[in-house]
C-alpha cells in the first residue's frame, strides 16, 4: 500500500513538471531560428529592363524568403515593359546622420515601387519568391523595406498587421560591390 502510494505521488510530481516544462517553451515560429522569420536574400546583380526612365539598366534580383511555419503574402506588380519581370513594392527609408551638414546626403534617394497597384502572391513556409528592384535602391544613405503580411484567416474588423522586411547594401557580399 505505501509503495503504491509513492508510486502515484512519483506519477503526480512528473505530470506536474511535465506540464511546467511545456507551459514555458515558446511557439515555434521561425523554421531557422538562426534567421529572421521573413528577409530578404541577395541572389544575383543583372541588366534588368527599365520599369521607368530614370532607373539603372542593372537591378539587384532578390528573394523575400518565409522562413515563418504561416504563410505570408506579398504584393506582386507586374511591368508593362517587361512581363516575366516581377516586382514587389518597397519603400525606400533615409538612414539618419548624426551631423546632417557633413554626412551623405540623400538628394539622390530614389523612389521605390508604390503599393496598391498589384495582386496578392502566397509564399508558403520555407519558400522564397523571387523579384528586382534597380541597383540604386540600396545605397549608403538609404536601405530599402519590403512589406508582406502573414497569411491568416480574415478579421471581421480591420486587416491583419503590415509587416517590413529590410534589405541593405551590407546585405550584398563583398564581391558583387562595385566601388
């Protein structure tokens, strides 16, 4: 009787920890944990056709990668000029200067693609779309943001937040730079 007893406290104290233990893990959320759950990769520097007329013949082809175990969507925008070029909007963001007067100036910031214009594209989990913006939009005073939303089910109100993954000239190895 005492042994089964002890056998059922034993039983008791392991269902305790057992429940403690998975109270404190965390979601998985990321399938990499070393890597953001969304970014945006480098794949290659290329000529890429002109969307509009002040832009550089050369473009940066870049993945935004899902690394998140939800699906996320991103706005796809197709060019006139060119169909199999694909385009994700992106903002282009100033980095601050701490001395404005002696710091680079941002007079040549380009503009990046303006959202609204496109239609929605899945990227499912641990998968990676592939897109171009010109070379010019990552420069050393500015650095670009795509914007992507998870894939979740709809809200009765409101939408579901608009997230930014960001993309910087420190994010394109040493030897595509040309400087």
């Amino acid at each position: 009787m005492e042994s089964r007893n002890l056998f059922h406290a034993a039983l008791f104290v392991a269902l305790i920890a057992s429940c403690i233990t998975q109270s404190q893990t965390t979601p998985k959320l990321a399938l990499d944990d070393a890597k953001p759950i969304v970014y945006v990769a480098f794949d290659h520097i290329s000529p890429r056709p002109r969307v509009e007329d002040n832009e550089p013949a050369r473009g940066l082809w870049l993945r935004i990668v899902n690394n998140s175990v939800v699906p996320i969507e991103v706005e796809v925008l197709d060019s006139a000029t060119t169909p199999a070029l694909k385009l994700i909007p992106d903002d282009i963001i100033s980095r601050m200067t701490r001395i404005p007067k002696s710091g680079p100036t941002h007079d040549n910031a380009p503009v990046g693609y303006a959202s609204g214009l496109g239609s929605p594209e899945i990227v499912d989990a641990g998968k990676s779309f592939l897109f171009s913006v010109p070379v010019n939009h990552v420069g050393r005073s500015w650095y670009m943001e795509v914007p992507f939303r998870l894939h979740l089910p709809p809200v009765k109100k409101g939408v579901q937040p608009l997230c930014h993954a960001q993309f910087t000239l420190e994010d394109i190895p040493e030897s595509n730079v040309q400087r």
